[in-house]
C-alpha cells in the first residue's frame, strides 16, 4: 500500500453511532499504511479524536440534528430543515475541495454524509441505509437518499448479503441502479469470558432531547429496583453517551453514572455485563452482534429506523423491545425468552476493500 495516501473519514455527527463504527475502519487504514484524516462535527468528532489524538482533523459544517419534543413530529422537522441540509452540504463539498487543492487528502470515505465527495479523488459513502424509512414518505426519502449515493464512486454497506443480515430492508434493495458492496460487520468490540460485575448496562446515545428523556426513565425505573432474593443491591451502570473533555462518573440512588466510555473501556463494560439496555441503533446492534450479547431495545420515539429494527429482531425472536414510555424493570425478563444476538460473519477484507484507493483512473 502507499503509505503517502491520506484517507479522510468523516462520518454524520447524529449521535455517536457513525463515529464509532468508523473506528474499525480508520484502525484497518492506520494498519496498511495508510495515513487518515478525521472530519465530523461536535461530539462525534470529539469521539475520534479522542479515539485518535495523533491524527490531523478538520471540523465540518453541522446538520444540527435534533429531535422533537414529540417524536411524532420529527419527519415535519426534518422537511422543513431540506434548505438547510442542502446549504451543509455545500459548504462541505467546499471544505473537501479546498483539502484536495491542498494535496492533503487522497480519498474519501464518507458514513452519510452527503456532501463530503469529489470527482478528483476515490469517493466512497459508507451507509446501513438504502432505503430511508420516513412513514408514508419512505418510497420519496429513499429515492432522494439512493440519488446522492449515486453521485459517489462507491457505496459500502456494513453488513452481508445474505439472508442472516443485520439491516433487513433497510441495507438491500430488490433492484438497485448502482453497485453496492456488503463489506461485513463493522465493529470494535471484541468478545471476552470475564467475571460479570453488572447486572444491567444501559448504553445511551442519540440527538437530544430524547436522549436525555431515556436517561432520566432509566435512573427511576432502575432506582426503584425490585432486588432479587438474597441480593442487597442491583449492579447498573448507565453510560450516557455525552462525550466531554473529561471523564465524569456519578451515582444516583443504586444507579452509577458515567458520561462516556472509550473504546476498550466499554467494550470491558458490556464483557462485564449480564445484559444491556440501549437504543436499537445500526451500530449497537453491529456491537453487540459482534460480542453476542443479551439485549433489551428502546427505539428512540418517532425514528423509524430504530423502531423498524427492534420490531424487525423481536418477531425473529432475537431481542424483546418496547416503547420508551412503557418500559419497566420487569420486562427484561423476557430476555431469556429470546435468542439473543449472534455473530454473523468474519472480519471485513479490508487490504481488499482499500484498493480502491489505488485506483490510477481516479488519482
């Protein structure tokens, strides 16, 4: 490999989940003597460099991502903030120009972020979503959404082709006007048989304020634990996804607080931990797919996405899910009732996925 070629990775800042399963790729990229630059906006990009203290970053313009009050409402909110999104994505395109002119950056690999591509260097958009489920816009989202990938060179999705995949329909299409490459399960997490400290972990993340919302559901529902016989106190550890300079840990009642984890220390956390509790984001599920956890899913209210997966893997029989304003402490029993989540392929090719960057055509 060319060891003077410089990667940009720039994944959406909405929530971390885009962040952190570009965390495999820029390590695999780092490993075949490629250099890389990090892109994102906020707590994202905060994530990675973090992750990543040696390598060079460039802020991106945000999307300003938020979520409603009601969650009912947030396919409104995002309509009316098009103008918006397109404005970002314009200035993003100029960022990107402006690093190409300089001969810093020799290709790209954008998670859903559309306006980070150029024709002058090998452009791939990393996405879990060809099909963009909005209600009873999802056929006009999708189209929009396939539209802009098009414009890229390449498009990888993390997931397998196959019919034992992660994303359902939202990573496959029935017929497609481009090529797609199912390049495998992205991941940082590792598996491990370590002693079990917690009873429950809960892993939040997501635009607020729904985040927050999750938070505070959890620290009552779990600080009015019904215990188990003969044990005095229940083990939680709530990880609230709220990436700051500093690392800050606090206790509510029975329930131990921390404001984020990076990489081994969670992935040591969800070792430790008899079951998790968390969002049912592409990325968590990629993650605990990947160390075979028992789960129990809260879809973020009014993201279709999310609630199409829990659905999806509940009726599968894989992982129980309910609606944030109904959980209960009590419905984690069910989680013996399920499969659980299972690993479903090897590691990602990644010496082969990267020679797509030494294309001469494109450089």
């Amino acid at each position: 490999m060319n060891g003077t070629k410089t990667i940009l990775v720039a994944p959406l800042h909405w929530g971390l989940g885009h962040a952190t399963r570009c965390i495999p790729i820029i390590q695999a990229l780092l490993g075949t003597d490629y250099k890389v630059m990090l892109a994102s906006d906020g707590a994202a990009l905060l994530l990675l460099r973090k992750e990543f203290p040696a390598l060079p970053y460039v802020s991106l313009p945000s999307y300003n991502i938020t979520y409603p009050e009601n969650g009912a409402f947030l396919k409104l909110k995002l309509l009316l903030k098009l103008p918006f999104f397109r404005k970002t994505m314009h200035s993003e395109k100029k960022v990107v120009e402006q690093l190409i002119s300089e001969g810093k950056i020799h290709g790209i690999i954008s998670d859903n972020r559309w306006g980070v591509r150029s024709t002058k260097v090998p452009s791939v958009f990393l996405t879990h979503q060809l099909n963009v489920l909005s209600g009873g816009t999802s056929y006009l989202s999708s189209k929009i959404h396939q539209k802009l990938i098009k414009k890229f060179d390449a498009c990888w999705v993390p997931d397998v082709a196959g019919p034992e995949n992660l994303s359902g329909k939202l990573g496959h299409l029935k017929s497609g006007s481009f090529p797609v490459n199912y390049i495998g399960v992205l991941s940082r997490m590792k598996k491990r048989k370590v002693p079990k400290v917690y009873d429950v972990l809960c892993l939040l993340s997501g635009p607020e304020p729904q985040r927050t919302r999750l938070e505070q559901r959890l620290v009552s529902v779990f600080n009015n634990s019904d215990l188990p016989a003969g044990k005095q106190e229940k083990k939680v550890l709530l990880v609230r996804g709220v990436v700051e300079t500093e690392k800050k840990t606090t206790q509510i009642g029975t329930v131990e607080l921390v404001n984020f984890l990076q990489s081994d220390e969670l992935e040591k956390a969800i070792n430790e931990s008899i079951c998790v509790v968390s969002r049912s984001g592409y990325t968590t599920i990629m993650d605990l797919t990947a160390m075979e956890k028992q789960a129990f899913f809260i879809p973020t209210p009014g993201q279709f996405e999310q609630e199409y997966l829990a659905k999806r893997l509940k009726k599968a029989g894989i992982v129980p899910s309910c609606n944030q304003k109904d959980f209960q402490e009590g419905q984690l029993n069910q989680i013996g009732d399920y499969k659980g989540l299972k690993s479903v392929n090897s590691p990602p090719d990644f010496k082969k996925l990267f020679r797509f960057f030494e294309s001469e055509g494109k450089l």
